[in-house]
C-alpha cells in the first residue's frame, strides 16, 4: 500500500495536502499494537476495536483532509471596526512524539486589515491545524500563519494553553502542569499600545 507522505520533508508544504487516511491500513496498525503487546485480538471485547480504531483516527486526524482556505470557505468579509478576538476555544490533539492526547484551550486575536473572518470560521481554522499528529509549539504558529494567510490582517496573535497526555501517564508523570505557547505574525507593524490591546485581549 503505497502512503502519500513517505519520504517527504516535513517542511515541505505537499506535506499538507489533503488526505483521507485509508480504514483497512488503520484497522491493520490496530491488530499489530494489540497482537504486539500480547493480547487475543479475536476476544470478544476486542474483535471490533480496530475498527473502532480505524474510525477514530480518521475523525482525529481529519485535519490532513483540509487546508485553512477549505475551513474558512465564504466566510471571510469586508473588514469593519477593530480588534478582534476569540478566547478559550477548546482543542484536542496528538502528539506526535508519543501519538498521546494533549488538550485545552486556543485564544486567537488579530487586528483586521481589508477582511475579517465570520466568527465560528476562527474554531474551525483552528480544528484544521490541531487534528494532526503536532506538537504545540507548531500548533499555535500553524493557526497564526493560517489566519495570516486567508485574510492578511495587520497583526494576528495566538495563545495556547495545553495539557499533554505523555507528560502526565509516562516519563516525568506531572499531572498538574500546563505549558503555554504564543505566536504573532506583524506586530513589527502596528504600534506598542496595539500590541498591548492584542496581547491583553487574550491573556
């Protein structure tokens, strides 16, 4: 079976061409992690969970089937008024290190330059980006470049505070910690008290 993304530079932007992953390929990488660490994959408990499984992927990682432009669509208008933001949008993800969840909570603020988004296109630019094997760091400059990309407003900041699965149930097992990440695009270009506003509006 011949996969789209092998031998590929990550950095190359074919990378994010749209995919559908293929459910009997899925299904197959299921029974291998169950027959690897010892289990009885025709017991009854387990005889649907690759595809279970197969399913399941294919709605996590959906973010390869799409690009910014496809989840913006006709949402995009004339720019009227001034700063806007939308805070705590809720994510899920993978890491892609580990294939373990990380989780929480994306603020996006940009200042509008010729085009503003409709509202609800903003979570789901952001789905686009987080149904993806990531890691947050990437994520948060992902939407920032992907908002920057669809309507190029003046500025466009990110904030992102997640909880990441391989750092709670392996390794140094710290349940309690959150790691924030931020990312901007065109600061360089509007003033300090703008740049404040932007920042604030999402702390």
């Amino acid at each position: 079976m011949k996969f789209p993304y092998e031998a590929l530079d990550v950095s190359d932007k074919s990378f994010f061409t749209p995919y559908s992953p293929p459910a009997e390929a899925l299904q197959k990488a299921a029974e291998i992690i169950l027959l690897s660490i010892g289990e009885n994959v025709k017991r009854e408990g387990l005889e649907r969970t690759p595809k279970r499984f197969a399913k399941a992927y294919a709605e996590i990682c959906s973010g390869y089937q799409y690009t910014a432009q496809d989840a913006v669509g006709e949402g995009v208008f004339q720019g009227e008024g001034g700063l806007v933001s939308v805070r705590d949008i809720d994510f899920f993800s993978l890491c892609e290190h580990h294939m373990l969840p990380f989780w929480g909570k994306i603020s996006v603020a940009y200042l509008p330059q010729d085009k503003i988004l409709g509202l609800s296109k903003i979570p789901r630019l952001t789905e686009v980006f987080s149904k993806r094997l990531q890691v947050q760091e990437r994520l948060t400059k992902d939407i920032a470049t992907g908002i920057n990309e669809v309507i190029a407003p003046r500025a466009v900041a990110v904030r992102i505070v997640g909880s990441h699965m391989c750092m709670m149930m392996r390794g140094v097992k710290k349940s309690g910690s959150e790691t924030v990440t931020e990312f901007s695009v065109g600061l360089d270009k509007i003033s300090q008290q703008e740049t404040d506003r932007l920042w604030k509006s999402i702390e």
